[in-house]
C-alpha cells in the first residue's frame, strides 16, 4: 500500500516541477512580482471603507514603460486603488482633489484629453531651431552642380547614392509630440469599474513653482462630497 502513494506522491512532484518551469508559470510568477513590487512604491496610503488608496506626486513627468513625458502647467501624480474584495467597485477620479499649500479651493483632476491637447499644442511654442541655408531675406541660394549622373547599367557601383534627406523624404515620421499626448492619456487613470489593484496618472493644473509647494494633500470624497473626505498627506 505503501509504495503505490509513495509512487503517486513522485509523480505529482514531478509534474508540479514541470509546472514550475513552464512558460506560463514563470510569466505569471514575473507579473506577481511585478505588481507587488509597483505596489510597494506607494508608501504614502489610506483605506476608505473598501478601498484603499495609495499617491506619489511625481511633480510634471509621467513615468511608465522606461519611458517618461514633460507634462507642461500640470501637477501629475500617480495614484493605486486597491479594493478588499474583487466584486467589483465603482471608481470615479473626481472623487480625489488636490490642495497645494493648503488652498482653501482644492483643484479637480483635468481630462487626460484636455492635457494631451495642452502637449501638442506645445508645437506652436517658439523654439530656437539651427537652419542652413545661403541669401537675403526669404530668398534662399541652392547650389547645382549640374545633373547627377544616372546608372550606366544595373548594379552601377559609380551610381551615385541618394542623399540622406532624400531617403527620408520617402519615410512617414511620427509626431514627437502627437507620441506624448497619446502616452500621457494612455497613461491616464480612468477609473470605473475595479476589481482589483488600478493604478495611472491624474494630472491637476498647477502653473507654479514646484520649489514653492510646502504641503500638498490628496482629498479623496470616496463617501460623496457630503461626508469629509480622507486626507493623504504627500508634502
């Protein structure tokens, strides 16, 4: 009797090793520890009924993927939800405001739209650009030196290659600035329904400098606006 469980036991530690090595297994294992680690980031927290909620004030920069975007006339913080049950919680991210220095009007989060239209309308900012180029005025001088030559048969090593700027004529470039407003709404936090750990950005207008900001406090109204909000003091 002994030695037939002692035969199962062996071959359901073989296949729990198996298991252990698989693909999947070691995904899922990686993405555990990922989120454990993104969570632990959040030092500054408070539980309000079923929810807890942790903040980093991240100052204007939105940081995600190894990638980060300059979030101009913006406050940015980074907030985490996390529910104690996983049926399922209504969120709404006008339920959290921010007080700068103890600002009698705490301001609401803005639209990650209305902040990506802020970013590409940084496009029409005036920025020092280097431009070559010879004459008076508009008029500009482009020296020709004559025809270029064309192959004498295919594969013409004396065919001349095409300029730089004349391969990238041909190629779309994207948008540096249409790229951030698309990652700083993506990044956005949405809210909605939660059933487990969310987190992403809000972003609050704030055209001030961040050196003169002594206390900063995240108000969340997760009861209504009725009841006292929770204070998440960051500053």
């Amino acid at each position: 009797m002994c030695i037939p469980v002692l035969v199962v036991s062996l071959a359901l530690i073989a296949v729990f090793a198996l298991l252990a090595q698989s693909p999947e297994f070691v995904l899922r294992r990686q993405a555990v520890e990922r989120e454990r680690v993104r969570m632990e980031r959040f030092e500054h927290r408070v539980t309000t009924g079923v929810l807890q909620w942790g903040a980093i004030f991240t100052g204007r920069t939105v940081l995600a993927a190894a990638r980060s975007v300059y979030v101009r006339k913006h406050l940015v913080m980074e907030v985490l939800v996390v529910p104690s049950s996983s049926d399922g919680v209504a969120v709404n991210p006008a339920m959290l405001q921010l007080r700068v220095n103890g600002e009698q009007q705490p301001r609401l989060p803005q639209s990650p739209e209305l902040v990506s239209s802020f970013i590409r309308g940084a496009g029409d900012v005036i920025v020092p650009r280097l431009q070559a180029g010879v004459g008076m005025g508009d008029r500009k001088v482009t020296w020709d030196s004559g025809p270029r030559p064309g192959a004498r048969f295919p594969g013409d090593p004396r065919t001349p290659r095409p300029s730089r700027r004349e391969r990238d004529e041909g190629i779309p470039k994207q948008d540096p600035l249409e790229a951030d407003a698309a990652f700083v709404a993506g990044q956005a936090f949405r809210g909605g329904q939660i059933y487990g750990p969310a987190s992403g950005y809000l972003y609050f207008s704030g055209d001030l400098d961040l050196r003169k900001i002594t206390k900063l406090e995240l108000l969340i109204f997760a009861d209504g606006e009725q009841a006292p909000p929770a204070v998440l003091r960051l500053k």
